[in-house]
C-alpha cells in the first residue's frame, strides 16, 4: 500500500493527500513483482522530470516510448497521462491536451478512472475549455469530491460563479460530503458575485463542519467578505483565527483594508505583524506599500522601505514595483527613479510604474525622455506605456510625438483597444485636430459613454458645435444615458451656436431626470449668462443649495459679462460674506468689473486681499490687475505692478502698452513696444492694434503708419479690419480726411463697418459734409443692428441741421426695435459706486446735487467766461432747453455729487460709457483751475486727466 502511495503522490496535489484516503477503486495485483514495478518507477520520474522542465515535444516522445513498452503497468501510465495533461493545461496546449484525451479514449484509460477524469478536466479548465471540461465531468460515472472540486474551481477559474454555485447546490443535493478545498472556490464565487448573503451561509456550513479552523478556508472567508465590501466580517473572521502565524492570513487583511482605501488600518496591521515577529513576504510589503495612497503617508512609506531594505526582498521585482508606484504617488521621482536603475530584473510593470509616475506628477518632457530611453532599451511599450505616452504628448501639444504612439499602436494592434482609443480621442481634441479625433472615434470598435463624451466635449471646446449637437443627436437614439460632462460639453455646443431654445430644453431634461449636479447648474448659470438672460440666470443661481466657488464666480462673470458691474460687485461680497475663499477666476471678474466702474477703491482691496494670501501674480491675474489701475485713472500703480512681475509674457506687455494709450501717452506705449521687442518677445495682431489705438489718441500719425507697415512686412501678419480702421480714425483725427477715404477705397480688402465707423465719426469732428455722406450711406448698408452707427449718422445730419434727415434715422431705428445707450456715468465715493443717468433725479441726494451744480455753473460762467455750447445739442429744439440738456448730462452730475461729499481739494475719478461732448470737456477744465479739483475722467474713448485748467488729451479725443 505504501509503494501506490508514493507513485500516486507524484500526480494528486499533496492537499488532497493530507485529508483523504486514496480512491478504493484502485487495486493491487496480489501477484505484481516487486523488481518489475521497480524498474517502471523508475520510467515514471523521467516522464516526469521532462514535464516539470516544460517541453512539450520531448513529453510526448516520452509518452509514446512508454505505448511501446509491452511491460508497462496501467498504473505507471496513468502516471504518465497526469503529467503530460498537467504540462498542457499549464501551456495552454488545447490541441496537444485534446491528441491526450484521444489516446485515453483509444487506450480505455479513462474507464472508471476518476483520477484521469479530474485531471483531464482540470487540463481543459486551464486552457480555457469550459465546454470540453464539462463534458468530461458529464461523462465520468464514478466522481468523486476531487472530481467536484475540479469542476466548481473550472467555472471560478474561468469567471463562471452563478455556474459554480449552481453546481454546488448539486453537489450538496448530490449528497457528496463537502472538503475543505470545496470552501475557497465557492466563497470566491460569492466574492465575485458581491453576495454577502449566499457568502455568509457557507461561512456559517464551513464553521458546522469544522473547516473554519483550517487556515486556507478562513482566508477564504476573510477574501470573501472583503470583495463584498465588509470589512468588519473579514476582521472578525480574522480577529477569531486560532492560528496567527500565518502570514497569508495577515495579507489577506491588509490587502483588503489597502483596497478599500482604509490605509491607516492597513498600516497599523502592518505593525502589529511586525511587532508580532512575523516575517513580511512579497505580497505584505506590496499591500502595505499600496496603502500609502499619498504624500501624507510618506514616513510610514520610508519606514516600509527600510523594513524591505533589512529584509531579503529588496531585490525582489514586485516588491521594488511597489515601492516606484509608492514614490511616484508622493511626487518622489528621483527616488522612483533610484529603485527602477538600482534593480537587476526589471518587468513591464517596472518601467510603466516610472513612465505613468512622470505623467502623474507633469513632468511629461520627462516621460517622454524615459520612453526614447525604454526603446532603447529594447523594452517593447504595451498598452499602458501607449496611454502614458498618448497623455503626455497631449498635455505638451507634441503632435508629432502623438502621432508617432498612435502609429505604433496601429501597428501593434493596441489602437482597438477601448483605453487607447479613448486616450488617442482627447489627445487629438487636446491638438484641436478634430478630424483626427473623429477618425479615431469612428474606428473605434467598441465605445464608451467616456468615448462619446470625450469626442463631444473635444468638438464643443474647438469651435465644431454643429458636430458636438450632430454626435449628441446619435447618443440620444442610441439611448446612451447622459452623463455630466456630456451635458456641460453640450451646454457649451448651444452657447457657441447662441441657441437659447436648446439650453432651455436641456434644463428641462436636467430638471426631470433630477440631475441635480453642482458642475451642470453652474454650467446653466455660466450660459444662460452668455446668452443675456440675467435673470434666468440669477434664478438658477439662488436654487443653488450649496454654492461652491464655481458658483459664485458664474454669477459675478454674469454680471460682469451683461455690464452689470454694481450686482457684480455685490455678489463678491456676499460671497465674503459667506465664507466662500474667491480663487483666481473669480478674482479676475471683479477686477474687472472694478475697472469697467473704475472702482479704485474696491481694486485696491482686491489687490491688498492677494499680498496677505502671498498670491504669486503671473498670468491672467497679473494682467488683470495692470488693466484695473490702468482703467481706474492710476497709470503709476499699473507700472508699479507691471515692474514687479518677473515673468512677464506677450499679454501683459500688451496690456501695459495699452494702458499708456488709453491715457494718451502714445510715445511711452512705442518705447515699451521697443523694450518688449528688445526682450526677444514677438507681437501678435491685439500688441500692434493696442499700439495703432495708442498713436492714435496721440496724434502720431507717422508712427502709426510705421507700425502698419511693420505688421505687414516684418512680422508678416495680415493686418484685421480693426488695424485699418485704427489708421483711418488717426488719420481723420489729424483732419487728413482725403488720404483717410482714399487709404479706405485702396484698401487690400473689402472695408469693414468699423472702417467707415471711423471715417464718418472724424468727418463729423471736421464737418465734412461729403465724405459723410458717403461713409454713412456705406455704414447703414453694412451695418444695420448697431444702434451707434445710427447715432453717428443721425448726430452727422443734426450739424448740417438736416432734421428730417435725423427724423428718418430715428424711425429707421424704431422699426428695426433698437435703442440709442442713454448717456451714463460713475463716481466712487466711500466703499460705494454712485451712478447717474442724464437727466437724473433718481438719487436720494438729486436736490443737493442740483442745487451744488447750478452753483459750479455760476461760478464758472461768472470767473470763468463759461457759456454752454448749445451748437453741440444735436437736437432739434428750443435753445433754452438745449441748455438745460447740457447742463443735465450725467458727467456734471457725477461731478456735483462728488463734490459734495468729498473734501475740498480732492481729487475725483469719473466713469462715462459715451464720449465726453465739448462742452463738458470745457466745463471740466474750468473746474479743475477755479474748484482746485483734479479731474480723472474716462470716457468710451479714453481717459481724460484735467489739472490747472488743462487736459492731458490736449484737446485732441
């Protein structure tokens, strides 16, 4: 009995030895001779030294010479069998198994042979073969709980648990008494089907008949309540272990504290098993290593990688992995980098964990130095270093390094891959090639709802709204449900496409699937914003339960967006109020609406709030910042803070260039033009008409033309209509109204609205009465929505005192349902913005303001020889009401307002959103020299500094 029991060891896995009897099946021939048994042993270990050395031709060779062999036993034939069947299953050799499975048949081996059956049965499990092992297990009459056991773990194997718990109830029905090898194939099955319940039944059938104490079952239970998400189950089964010094028991609970992001537990396991003297192996130190999920973790993180340094694991490749993966995660790369140069093996897993690690921390001119690196190698790059690559060459913009991976992946078959093509998807969208995309996205075999929202979203950022609506048409029949970023990426196809009756319809669809989601009603807020519906907007706004920063910011860019500076200045503080930190979006809003009222003191705070948080100003905060001072009337402090910026780029010389020519230094805009040009920075289209603007409002016609010729012949950029039409406002302002028509006529391309804009507002400065004409003829033609062209060729008429002519414009301007902006001005006062329309008796101090303005005006007339200018009232009116209408323009009441509530000698700062008329210009200047008050005045032109009876603009605006 001895003798068939060391040769029957040598095929059945030594666990099932150590708890059952040997089949009874199987019987000795009372007759066998010793020495011939002896001498077929002998033949049996070198069939099976060949199978462990793994070749499968020289087995087979084997196996036939033993056919040959007239003295073989039965016995050392299914010896034989076992081995070779075990050698294909671990090869997957389907074919090689099946010629096996046929000599079997051939020879009638498998006759009442339960043994070989289980053995065939587990060869076609490893290979994949479901159907060929479930015939077999069909087919054998006599099974046995190995036979059992070999089918239930062929359906888990193979992901098969509802058929694996099926044949367990079979099983039991069957009345074939469970062993302990039965409990971890079903409690997997339980694990893979999240079934707490079923789990928890065999839990309680493996504690009734005694297995619960065996090691392997309750790590089994322990896995089982982990994957269903019940770690208190798991470590009371493991708190009751009789046996701790197992350490796959303590892996298995560290792992499963690990995995569901339960860290400091993990760690603290982790301890205790070390404090227990229980020495970690490769799998402890990995679950322990993957629990520091961040940089917060990074001493018990240094203290793991000493432990694996004192043990003999450190050269171990899965555990160095692990410790990549940890330093990458704590933005440690040099140290990553370190582990990955100082191993002797390295894996695939090894140089991903480097290259993803790169990619995660942005450092992605790295990743793709370490990916020219890895080729060279000779590492051949799988699927994940083709994401790795994909992501940062998109985050560079390298196209051509893009295109090259997507080469590779096409030609290595990872391309139908659904990551990849995800991946190559939003890289693509990232190049703004969106045909690329769509080509990509097209090909794609199978798509995700990530596949149709990143195609959308990369169309709807590009500008292609039309294809964005077309692909969310196709979404909607597939029946595809939407998701967030799908609807925000929509959202902003119908703000590119202005379609207010689609944004509308997309609330509603929101409204009724109760998509609450914070980022989509900020998203409705942000366009119904665009779109001009402010109080849609301001209602979404306030069903808002939990408003976050986005938020917030939506609202105030709202206002500021519908020139509602004053609710936007509220909104801010209400959102100080309560307890919301603005961030550098929302900072930038109010900046400017602070500067569109010229709001010193609200930028000021706004400034002031920045230096106490130790904001580094760069970017769209630092310009934002110069235009604010610069558009409040402070062109010091807007130098000041463009000086003490280190980094300045192309936008922020661009904006202090502007800010000189808003307040008509037109010769310091050129010499920083030069400065800028001297620091190696190349101007765009908006730096040379921000310098065009500047020669403008000063008079340097020759510079202008200087700085054309330069856009056009130096840079080679083509110059916009708002270039040319810069040109002809500087011409005509210098009067040299023939060369600006014939600059006009001979123009390289078809003159613009904005071009004859220019013409006819300089022809009426100068009364040119046909060249007025001509270029309001042309105006109205081009142009017949903008209520301002109507006012200038209405305002041309009233001076050549063509007043059915003016009658005609007004009503042309009723019937197409426009409006002349009524004239509007600003004055800060205290932490408050005042504002007056012309005319206005709608402030609470509208008496006083009166009142104080009759006496500047007598004053001014009586020590000033003031007279108002009645020929500049383009109405057709009384000439006493005329004067009363100049005497009621917004500008003098902001004035009369300020001072009265200002100390004497104050300076004061005025905001107008038209173009400040001739007489209150005059008026202006008299004030400053009789009040002793500066004037800071920045109208739709420019800005205006009167002092001593002088203006800054020298009379020339």
């Amino acid at each position: 009995m001895r003798l068939r029991y060391s040769v029957m060891a040598t095929s059945i896995p030594s666990f099932y030895l150590n708890s059952h009897q040997i089949p009874r099946k199987i019987h000795l021939n009372p007759t066998l001779n010793i020495s011939k048994f002896r001498q077929k042993s002998i033949e049996i270990p070198s069939i099976e030294e060949i199978c462990k050395r793994g070749s499968l031709s020289e087995a087979f060779q084997s196996l036939s010479e033993l056919f040959k062999n007239q003295s073989r036993t039965q016995f050392a034939l299914d010896g034989a069998y076992s081995s070779v069947l075990e050698l294909c299953g671990s090869k997957k050799a389907f074919w090689e198994g099946q010629q096996v499975h046929a000599r079997m048949v051939t020879s009638d081996s498998l006759f009442n042979s339960a043994f070989l059956s289980t053995r065939l049965l587990l060869m076609y499990s490893k290979c994949g073969c479901l159907v060929d092992a479930e015939k077999v297990f069909d087919g054998t009459p006599h099974r046995t709980v190995f036979t059992w056991n070999a089918m239930i773990g062929a359906y888990v194997t193979n992901e098969e648990p509802l058929n694996c718990l099926e044949l367990y109830r079979e099983m039991r029905v069957s009345g074939i008494r469970l062993d302990a090898f039965t409990f971890p194939c079903i409690l997997k099955a339980c694990g893979m089907l999240k079934d707490r319940s079923r789990g928890a039944e065999i839990h309680g059938l493996a504690i009734k008949e005694g297995y619960i104490s065996v090691v392997f079952v309750a790590n089994s239970v322990v896995g089982m309540y982990t994957k269903c998400k019940d770690l208190n189950g798991a470590r009371q089964v493991f708190d009751r272990m009789t046996e701790r010094e197992d350490v796959v028991s303590w892996n298995s609970m560290i792992s499963a504290y690990s995995s569901n992001g339960e860290s400091i537990e993990a760690l603290r396991l982790f301890g205790e098993m070390q404090k227990a003297n229980l020495s970690p192996n490769t799998y402890t130190f990995v679950a322990a290593l993957q629990a520091c999920e961040d940089s917060s973790f990074i001493k018990q993180g240094m203290f793991i990688h000493a432990a694996v340094l004192k043990s003999c694991h450190y050269i171990d490749v899965f555990v160095a992995n692990g410790l990549i993966a940890m330093y990458a995660r704590f933005g440690k790369m040099g140290k990553a980098a370190n582990i990955f140069y100082s191993m002797d093996d390295r894996d695939a897993i090894s140089w991903n964990s480097i290259l993803s690690g790169f990619v995660q921390n942005g450092l992605y001119q790295e990743a793709l130095q370490f990916y020219h690196y890895m080729r060279d190698a000779g590492q051949k790059p799988d699927l994940v270093t083709v994401i790795g690559i994909v992501a940062a060459s998109a985050r560079l913009g390298n196209k051509l390094n893009g295109m090259e991976i997507h080469a590779y992946a096409i030609k290595n078959g990872l391309d139908s891959n659904l990551q990849v093509g995800n991946s190559l998807v939003d890289m693509y969208a990232k190049f703004c090639c969106t045909k690329h995309m769509d080509l990509v996205f097209c090909k794609m075999p199978d798509k995700d709802i990530v596949s149709w929202t990143t195609t959308i979203a990369g169309h709807a950022q590009n500008g292609s709204h039309s294809r964005a609506l077309e692909l969310f048409r196709e979404v909607h029949m597939e029946g595809i449900d939407l998701d967030v970023m799908m609807i925000s990426s929509i959202l902003l196809a119908c703000n590119g496409l202005k379609l207010t009756s689609s944004v509308k319809e997309i609330h509603g669809y929101i409204i009724r699937k109760g998509l609450s989601d914070l980022v989509l009603q900020n998203g409705i807020v942000d366009v119904y914003g665009e779109f001009g519906n402010v109080d849609y907007a301001a209602k979404m706004f306030e069903l808002i339960e939990f408003k976050d920063v986005v938020s917030w910011t939506s609202m105030i860019s709202c206002y500021v967006h519908n020139a509602l500076a004053n609710e936007a200045l509220e909104c801010f503080r209400l959102m100080k109020e309560t307890g919301v930190e603005p961030d550098s979006i929302s900072l930038v809003s109010i900046l400017s609406a602070a500067a569109s009222l010229s709001a010193l003191r609200k930028g000021k705070e706004i400034h002031g709030f920045l230096i106490r948080k130790g904001v580094v100003l760069e970017g769209s905060l630092a310009n934002s910042l110069v235009d604010m001072y610069a558009r409040c009337g402070t062109l010091e402090k807007s130098r000041d803070v463009f000086d003490c910026i280190r980094k300045k780029d192309l936008i922020l010389w661009t904006g202090m260039i502007n800010a000189y020519g808003m307040h008509g230094c037109g010769m310091a805009a050129i010499d920083l033009f030069g400065r800028m040009e001297d620091e190696g920075i190349a101007p765009d289209h908006i730096t040379f008409l921000v310098v065009l603007y500047a020669c403008s409002h000063s008079g340097l016609m020759n510079e202008g033309r200087r700085f054309l010729e330069k856009m056009k012949h130096e840079y080679q950029l083509k110059p916009w209509p708002e270039h040319y039409a810069c040109l002809v406002d500087l011409l005509g302002r210098a009067n040299h109204l023939d060369e600006a028509y014939q600059f006009v006529t001979g123009m390289e391309v078809e003159p613009t609205a904005e071009v004859w804009c220019a013409l006819l507002g300089a022809c009426q400065n100068h009364s040119n009465k046909e060249l007025g004409g001509i270029a309001a003829q042309k105006l109205l033609q081009m142009d017949p929505q903008n209520p301002g062209n109507y006012v200038l060729v209405s305002n041309l008429y009233a001076t050549e005192r063509r007043w059915k002519d003016v009658e005609q414009v007004r009503m042309r301007m009723k019937v197409n349902g426009l409006k002349k902006n009524p004239g509007c001005s600003w004055i800060e006062v205290g932490n408050k913005v005042h504002t007056f329309m012309s005319r206005d008796n709608s402030h609470p101090q509208s008496y006083e303001i009166y009142f104080k303005l009759s006496q500047i005006t007598e004053k001014l007339s009586r020590e000033g020889g003031y007279v108002a200018q009645t020929k500049l009232v383009l109405h057709n009116t009384k000439e006493e009401e005329k004067v009363q209408m100049i005497y009621g323009h917004s500008e003098r009441l902001a004035i009369a307002y300020g001072m009265i509530t200002t100390p004497e000698g104050t300076s004061l700062r005025i905001t107008k959103n038209l173009r400040v008329c001739g007489d209150c210009h005059e008026f202006c200047k008299l004030i400053s020299k009789f009040f002793k008050r500066d004037i800071v005045m920045r109208d739709a032109n420019r800005f205006h500094h009167f002092k001593g009876g002088v203006c800054s603009c020298g009379d020339f605006w």
